[in-house]
C-alpha cells in the first residue's frame, strides 16, 4: 500500500531569533509572508537573525501570521482577530510598524497603518504632535500662516485634544 507524500512530508521549520536572542521556530511556509525572511529563506538559510525585533514584537508578529496562515479561518474571524490585534498603546503600535516594514509584512503594515490612522483622526494638531512625541519647532506666526494656508482642514471645528 503507498503512503501518500503528503502526509508523509515533513514541514520545512525555521528559526527566528529576536535582538535580544529569544529563538522562535515556526514553519517557513508561515514566516515567508515576510519578504525579508522569504529572501533569506530563498538563500537556504534555517537560522534567521532578527536584530531589528525584539522577542515581544516578533512573538505577536508570530501570532498574527500564524492567524492569517490558518486555512480554517473565515473572514470575520480574521476582522474580529485583526481588531483585537491592533488595540494596544500607540507605542505598542509603532513597534510593531517599525517591525512590520522591516520584516516587509505588507498585509500588516495596512492594517497597523490603519489602525493608528483612525486613532489619529480629528485630533487635534497638539494631540498628534504629543502622541507621536514631535517637538513643535514653528514660530507662532508660521503656525498661524499654515492655519490660513489650509483652513479647508479645520473646517469641521472642534477637534479631540486627548491622547488615547
């Protein structure tokens, strides 16, 4: 009686280890949705070095693959997993941006992206500004003068000054 090669065949792993040395193994047909790992993986590397990640970014990074590699997941328990996934602190997320780009995970910088954008949105400039830690450095007259060059912006008046 033949055995099927399918059920048969192992599952190629990998290893991913973090900046601050933690080791992750995950099946590369998982890990391959990042373009820098595929492009490793593509040179017949098994031991990936990781030193823009650190272990607790790449451990959910980890768990959103595996979520999105699942076969058995609908859509709506993608929608319900990718809300759940993006709430956090905004630093939270953009540690997890800075990986995502670095790691050219695309389906996760959209949806990182876009979850830090309806976070910011009707803010006020000063919100922003003090969410995203950017030092102010316009004069009083030149903020004025990009207010009257783009008052289009603020036409929808009061806009929230809070920092969630």
């Amino acid at each position: 009686m033949a055995s099927s090669s399918a059920a048969t065949e192992q599952k190629k792993m990998l290893i991913l280890k973090s900046s601050d040395g933690e080791e992750f193994e995950l099946e590369e047909s998982i890990a391959v949705q990042c373009g820098t790992i595929k492009n490793i993986v593509e040179e017949d590397f098994s031991h990936i070095p990781l030193p823009n990640v650190d272990a607790k970014t790449l451990s959910k990074i980890i768990e959103y693959m595996k979520k999105h590699a699942e076969t058995d997941s609908n859509e709506e328990e993608i929608k319900d997993f990718d809300k759940k996934f993006v709430q956090g602190t905004i630093n939270d997320l953009y540690e997890l941006v800075l990986a995502a780009n670095y790691l050219h995970n695309s389906g996760l910088m959209d949806l990182l992206c876009q979850s830090i954008a309806d976070r910011i949105k009707n803010k006020s400039v000063k919100a922003v500004r003090e969410i995203f830690n950017v030092t102010n450095d316009f004069t009083p007259e030149e903020e004025e003068e990009v207010r009257k060059e783009h008052l289009w912006a603020h036409e929808e008046g009061e806009f929230d000054e809070s920092l969630d």
